[in-house]
C-alpha cells in the first residue's frame, strides 16, 4: 500500500521516514520528493509498505504525529492525475483575435 506523507519539515530525511513507518510494520520504499530545479525538499513524501494491514496501522498511529516540529499528515496516495500538455497556442478570446492576415496583410475572417 501506497502512503501519502505530507507537512514535512525541511529537515526530515529518507532514513527519518523509513524509521517513524518501520516501527509499524515493513517499509519497501521511502522516496521523499523534492523540486526539480532547485533539489530541495518539497515537503512530502511517499512511504510503501507491502503488508496492507501494517500500513493501515501506520497510517493511523503517524497521522498527526509530530516530527521535527510539524504535524505529519498520512493517508493513502491517490494515483496520480493524468496532466495534458500545455502552451496553447490557440486564438486568444476577446477582440478579433479570431482573424489572420492574409498573404497581402489584409484581416480575413478565420
């Protein structure tokens, strides 16, 4: 089962994690996210334990439980949300933003 851990502090380590869930149950992975760009801790994380009865466990015990200053939250990840590509480069709304030029300059409609 997959955990959702959020309202970490700055400080909070893969190991710290690993160490609060393993005193419920067996943990298979710890990946504690952090930004792209700068690489700092965006102050979640993602916790798995195999056993779902174990994490249920964990879930309910750390849920609230403070570490290094900040109140965790833990519940059940959710999967992740399909994201469509961006830019758009369609006609903005508004205005005649819905004509083009023609090949002598001239607006034609759309």
């Amino acid at each position: 089962m997959n955990l959702y851990v959020g309202n970490l502090s700055r400080q909070v380590t893969e190991d710290d994690l690993r160490q609060a869930f393993e005193a419920h149950g067996e943990v298979s992975s710890v990946a504690l996210i952090k930004d792209k760009f700068s690489g700092e801790p965006r102050g979640f994380a993602f916790v798995e334990m195999p056993a779902k009865a174990q994490a249920l466990a964990a879930m309910q015990a750390l849920n609230g439980y403070e570490l290094m200053g900040r109140s965790l939250v833990v519940n059940e990840a959710r999967p992740r949300e399909e994201r469509r590509g961006g830019g758009g480069g369609g006609p903005r709304r508004g205005g005649n933003d819905r004509r083009r030029d023609d090949s002598r300059g001239r607006r034609r409609p759309y």
